[in-house]
C-alpha cells in the first residue's frame, strides 16, 4: 500500500537522524559534536476516510490530516437505515 495522499499527492520524504555526543557549552561542557548520520524517512499523516466522491459514490480513501483540516474532504452522510427487526421464533 502506497503511503501517499490520494488528493494532495503528498508522500515520504527523505531526511537524516543527527546523532550527537557531548555536552552544550550553555550547560557548562565543551560543546555537543556529530557522531552519525543515518538516513531516514518522514511519512505523511495519513488518515483513512470515508468520502463521497463526486460522482456520488462513497467510499473510504487515504487522505493527509492537512488536507482533513483544509476542507479538502466531502465526509459521507451517515446511514439512516436501520437493520430489520428479528422476527420472533414459533413455538410449537
């Protein structure tokens, strides 16, 4: 499954976790130095939503938070159907 906004296009980006060793100088040591650099991915934050496209059909799609907020997504009215009753069991 692609990690990727169905409407924004948004993805994973590339990025680096910095590793470091050694105390600030603000608290008193000599300074903090990089040990590592390792590679990394940042992913979106990706929410599973259940939307009416507009063609009328509802159904659910991956949609970044930040387009949720944006009001880029048409939620689904809510089902107003009820299930039918249980008939009751004869005896006999």
């Amino acid at each position: 499954m692609a990690r990727h906004c169905e409407l924004t296009g948004k993805g994973p980006i590339k990025g680096s976790k910095i590793w470091r060793s050694g105390k600030a100088k603000k608290l008193g040591g000599i300074g903090t130095h990089v040990t590592a650099i390792t590679k990394r991915r940042f992913f979106p934050n990706l929410q599973r939503v259940k939307v009416q496209l507009p063609s009328g059909e509802v159904r659910y799609i991956r949609v970044a938070a930040s387009a949720i907020k944006k009001g880029l997504v048409a939620k689904a009215p809510r089902r107003t159907w009820k299930k039918p009753e249980a008939k009751p069991a004869k005896k006999g």
